[in-house]
C-alpha cells in the first residue's frame, strides 16, 4: 500500500485475529455497518466467517437493549470462544476494534464499555483546492489533486480557483482513515474548513453534493456522520438572496431547501459547523441579530431529518487596538454567549474552544464550561499542531487534553463538576455533547507529518471515548500496536520521549501561561513580540517591571470573576493561581516567588535552558533505534528532531535574551544568556 498502516498494521492483525473464525449469532438486519463489519473481518482481518457456531472462535452478538447504549460493546470470553455483544452493529463494530486492541495489548477479554462522550468528532479544515488550514502533513485526502498542488503549509489561506472535479476521490485511503478513526471510537466527521471560501460555499449543492455523498457512504459505514461547514452567505453567493438575515423568510426557505435536497443524497448526514461572525467571516451580527438567532433557524431547516447544528463560540474583535486596554479577547466569548444561554434550540451544540483564547500550550479552562447552564456544548480541541510545533517537534498533547477535561470547574448545582462532566450536567440534550478537534492528517505517506503525531489521534479518539484513561496508558497502547515487534526496550525508549514531550515543548515556549510569543501568521518559532501591537488580541504586556496581563477583577480586565466563585478566587490572587497560568491572569515582577518556589525569572531561565537540553536528549535517545525500527519512521522523525533543536535553540535564546534585557537580572546559575 502507498501509505502507512498506523496502528492497525498487518502484524496486528496477524497477532491478534488473522485466520480466527467469526460467527454472526441474531443479526436482526443487514445495514451499511454489518456489511463493513464483514468486510473488516474478511479483507482487513484476514479471518474466517463461519456458518457453524460450534466452529466459531469469535461470535458476534447483536442484542437490542442489552447495554447502556447503541455504541456500547460487551466482551466476553470462555471456554477458547470470544463473544463481541452490543445493541446494534455501530455497537459490534467497536467491540470488535476493541477486541483487537486488548488482544494486542494483554488487556484480557472480558470488558464491557459505554463511550464517555456520546459526541466524538474530528473537524477538518481541509479546502476545496486541497489546502488545508494548519495542516502539516500535505494535502487534504478529501479534496484536491495530489502532486499537481502539492502546497501544505503555505502560511496563507485564501484558496485558488478549482478548475474541474474538486474531489480527489482517493477512496482507498479514504477508506483507511475511517477505519482509523473507527478503531478508536469516532462517529463524526466534518470535512471541509470552517471558513468556507471559494468554492467550497456549493458543497452544500448539486452537483458537488455528489463527491461528499461518496465520502459519507465510506464513513457511513464505519459508523461516523459527515457534517459539512457551511457559509453564512450561502444564500447570497448560492442563491443571489439579497440578505442572509437569519429573520427573513426567502433565507429560511433557502436553507429548508438546501437541507432538504441534502438528505435527499445522503440520509444520515449530520449537520452543519458553522463559523460566524469569526475572524472576518460573515454572520448574524451583520443584521443586528443574535446568534441564537442565527444558529435556530438553521436547527429548524434540519430538524425534519434528525441534524444538528455545531455553532463555534470562536467570536471576538479580532480587530482590536492595542491601546486600548478595556477589551480583553480572553472575555469575548462569554461576553458573546452567556446572554444567549437556554435560548438554543436541542438540535445545536455550542463549539466551544478549551480555553479562553487559542489553543495555546498553556490556557486555563474557559469560563463557558459551568457558565452556560442550559446549552448543548462540545469542547474543542486541536490535534494538528498550530502553536505547538506543527508536527516537527515531538509533541503528545495528550496530557494537556487530559489535564483540561479533568480542571474542576467547582460548580456546586452540578453532580460532578469536573470539564468532562459539566457538558452533560448542563446540557438540554445530554446526547449533543462532547468532543470535537481539529484534524491532523493529510496525504503525507504516515499520514500525520511526523510518525509519532499519529499518536494525537489516537489519543483524542481514546480519551473522548473514555474519559478515565490516563496519557500513560494511551501511549503505552499506540506503542505497543504501532512498534509491535521490537524488543519492550526499544518501545520505551520511545515512550519516554514522548511522554515528557508535552512538557518538554512547553519548556521552551511561552512562559507560564501567557503565550503567543511565535511568528505572526504560521504561528512556528519564537517571536516575542511578533502579535504585541497587532490587532488580534493577544498581549504578553511585558516591561522592565514586570511581565503578563492583569485579568483579575480588582485591578485588571475582570476575567476572573468570570469562573464560579471558589475557582474566581483561586484566580484573582497570584499566590493561589497555579504557576502554569499564573501570566495568563495577572502581571507580576520579574522577583515573583512562584508556588514551585523560583521567582519568575528564574524560572523563564531555568525552563529554557532544561527544554533545549531535553530536546538534545531525545536526539541521543532517538538514534538508538537506528536499524531497529524502521528506516522511514527512524529517518522521518531523526530528520524532525534536528529542527526542534534549531526551533527550542532559537526560542531559549531569545526568549531569555528578551527577559535579561527587561528585567536586568542575571541567571543564578551563570549559564550563557546572549546580552
Ligand atoms: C480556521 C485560529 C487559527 C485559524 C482558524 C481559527 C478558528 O485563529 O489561526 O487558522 O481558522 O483559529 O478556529 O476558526
């Protein structure tokens, strides 16, 4: 095959159920998903299907009501026979990947598991000319022709025009990714880039429809929904409406129309991501409407057919003036969304990022979450890695996901009030919400730029799935299924750098929470002050007293009154705000003793010098796998730790030449700060 087999190799099937023989015990009906079912077990299981139960060594149960819920899959073995149970086939299916993975991973075989998220969901950004939008492993494998527009990262976004069929109809790889996905439990799926430009506006139309209805029957099949980003325009630049206020009747008939005619083509679509009123994009607010407004009239279009909505709270000034220091981005998507609470229609979701602003190495859980009270809501998250890395330097995020869905948001009206469970605790329709995150891969041969970021994905996928999973047992397992056949030695030398790979990054970035310190626009490599009189809203206010922003509500822009009181308090004083964000709300002087003890600056040193020193590590520790595993992977990831070392050099050195000048403090340890 073109492409790498990730952790669902041939070995792992060989290992785990090659030559098995499979028994379907009650099939009450063939649907799409049986139908892939068999088909995994025969072409990508290389097993059996017997018609003789007593032959069988792995039989498959489908039992109505049996377990919490349609997704939910029992395992069950005895006497030499594996049973995989569920409700329905989506239910088998995901036991049957399950199976897999604990075969591999000596889990034992008797399990039974319900997903933590009901929604799962990866958002491409990927473009109609086969761009993608902070993505770092070539092209889109949903549109575009690979190798006549070979373009990945080209740091601007606008999208050429598209001459032809836009699809690059690669079914074959695309068939692999929802097997990826499916194999850690996604079940939704949008394919094109929040902000829809070109010709991406008409995917929602015929004749493109046809090439998405493609994709959906792949996806369909592997129990994943395709939604489609939509334009708020649409009916503009589809249809030559004069408005596409969200009040006016011929603009509700224009989506009615557009819904219908979708479902029409494919049955089971999921909905629409909309980013509005974001960035430049068009939105409600133009006609003086909310986006409540905005995000219902699209629920009712689809709510005949079973859709839903994903309505981004992504919404801020993102042309602020830098000396005006009343408006503090970090507020505007309460400030946008916190009126508008209970006013949601069940079939919309509120996308709400994690944090306050952007993705950032170190944010601290956004207000919204134990805020809104009677709103659907998904978290969402960034797999691809626009502000940490882009793929070349060694990140596993999945630590810093774990840490966020585990913040305690100290609501006290809710059963639980930990992130992961406020969704639920607040929502209107427990069942619309979740996780959803921006996509990381492309057509790059491994998929994900460098080999190891597959991991991201894989996390993400088993995290949303069950929230409990610790970072060390999800890495152990991708391992263990990717590098099978190498000795445990070797597997932990990977571990190990990639378990501490989070921190690691995070020690050479942006200090203490405050981040943005990276090159305006491609957002990879240290530039302090690339975005400090810019227009978007990301400060770092650092002078010769001090450094950070003040968001407390005494002196400073009042964010963090913002959170529910006992966490409101945590945040207001420096002492109790956790060294990690502690720059993120308040500015202090470069003499601040820290909760570890180092003052700040000490600390800013401390961190550079240890993060560069970590990424040397991982050079030492890489190249012992030279000729164990193999060449592509050891070539691909050697080639990308030689440019985390030039990227953490760069960024320890200004970074620390920045903070010496300011602050005229010399390092305790004497090492070399460059005056
Ligand atoms: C899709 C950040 C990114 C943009 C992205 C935006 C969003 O600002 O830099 O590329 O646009 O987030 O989430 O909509």
């Amino acid at each position: 095959m073109e492409f790498d087999q990730t952790w669902l190799t041939s070995e792992v099937v060989e290992r785990s159920i090659g030559g098995k023989s499979f028994y379907f015990d009650d099939l009450p009906e063939e649907n799409e998903v049986s139908l892939r079912l068999r088909s995994e077990i025969l072409g990508w299981g290389r097993a059996r299907i017997t018609s003789d139960k007593e032959d069988a060594e792995i039989i498959l149960r489908v039992r109505p009501g049996v377990l919490a819920t349609d997704e939910s899959y029992r395992l069950e073995s005895s006497e030499g026979v594996i049973s995989v149970i569920g409700n329905t086939s989506r239910g088998i299916l995901y036991g049957f990947y399950s199976m897999v993975r604990r075969m591999i991973n000596h889990q034992g075989l008797n399990f039974e598991s319900t997903p933590s998220q009901p929604i799962r969901m990866i958002d491409h950004w990927d473009q109609i000319d086969g761009t993608i939008e902070r993505g770092y492993a070539g092209e889109s494998l949903f549109f575009g022709q690979y190798g006549k527009n070979s373009n990945p990262d080209r740091k601007e976004f606008s999208v050429r025009d598209v001459v032809g069929d836009p699809f690059r109809r690669d079914y074959q790889r695309v068939e692999f990714y929802a097997r990826m996905l499916s194999s850690i439990g996604i079940n939704a799926v949008s394919l094109n880039n929040v902000n829809v430009r070109g010709l991406a506006t008409f995917l929602i139309t015929d004749p493109l429809l046809d090439g998405v209805a493609d994709i959906a029957q792949i996806f369909t099949s592997f129990g994943i929904k395709t939604y489609l980003a939509i334009n708020w325009e649409a009916p503009k630049r589809i249809k030559q409406i004069k408005t596409s206020d969200p009040l006016d009747q011929e603009v509700r008939d224009f989506w009615k129309e557009i819904a219908r005619n979708i479902y029409n083509r494919i049955p089971d679509f999921g909905g629409f991501v909309v980013k509005a009123d974001s960035e430049g994009e068009p939105g409600p607010y133009q006609y003086k409407r909310t986006h409540a407004d905005g995000a219902n009239m699209l629920a009712e279009a689809v709510e005949p057919y079973g859709g839903h909505i994903f309505w981004r709270t992504f919404v801020y000034n993102s042309r602020q003036d830098w000396r005006d220091r009343s408006t503090d981005r970090a507020k505007a998507s309460s400030e946008n969304f916190l009126p508008l609470d209970g006013q949601f229609k069940e079939n919309v979701s509120l996308q709400i990022k994690f944090g306050p602003i952007d993705f950032q190495t170190s944010e601290p859980l956004t207000p919204l979450f134990g805020g809104l009270k009677r709103t659907n809501q998904v978290m969402e998250f960034q797999i691809t890695a626009e502000y940490l890395g882009h793929q070349i330097d060694i990140n596993y995020i999945v630590p810093q996901w774990k840490k966020v869905i585990s913040f305690d948001t100290k609501y006290r009206d809710v059963g639980d009030s930990v992130a992961s469970c406020i969704l639920k605790e607040h929502a209107i329709d427990p069942e619309k919400t979740g996780f959803t995150s921006v996509g990381n891969v492309g057509m790059d041969y491994n998929w994900t730029g460098n080999k190891l970021s597959q991991a991201n994905l894989y996390g993400y996928g088993r995290l949303s799935w069950d929230n409990e999973l610790t970072p060390e047992e999800i890495l152990d397992e991708w391992i263990n299924q990717t590098f099978l056949s190498i000795q445990p030695k070797y597997r932990k030398t990977i571990y190990e750098i990639m378990i501490t790979s989070n921190e690691t990054y995070k020690k050479y970035n942006a200090p203490l929470g405050i981040g943005f310190m990276v090159v305006p626009s491609s957002h990879y490599g240290v530039s302090v002050n690339g975005y400090e009189y810019d227009r978007w809203g990301t400060y770092h206010f650092a002078d010769r007293n001090g450094v950070g922003v003040d968001r407390s509500v005494a002196t400073g822009t009042g964010f963090s009154g913002l959170y529910s009181d006992e966490v409101a308090r945590m945040y207001e004083d420096p002492a109790t705000t956790p060294d990690d964000v502690l720059l993120f709300f308040h500015h202090v002087p470069y003499t601040h003793v820290l909760q570890s003890g180092e003052t700040v600056i000490q600390h800013i040193y401390n961190t550079h010098f240890d993060g560069y020193e970590g990424v040397l590590d991982y050079i030492k520790k890489w190249s012992t796998l030279e000729g164990v595993i193999d060449e592509i992977d050891y070539s691909n990831v050697a080639r990308r730790l030689q440019l985390q070392k030039q990227n953490a050099l760069e960024w320890r050195d200004q970074i620390n030449t920045y903070f010496y000048r300011m602050s005229g403090i010399a390092d305790e340890h004497n090492r070399t700060i460059y005056e």
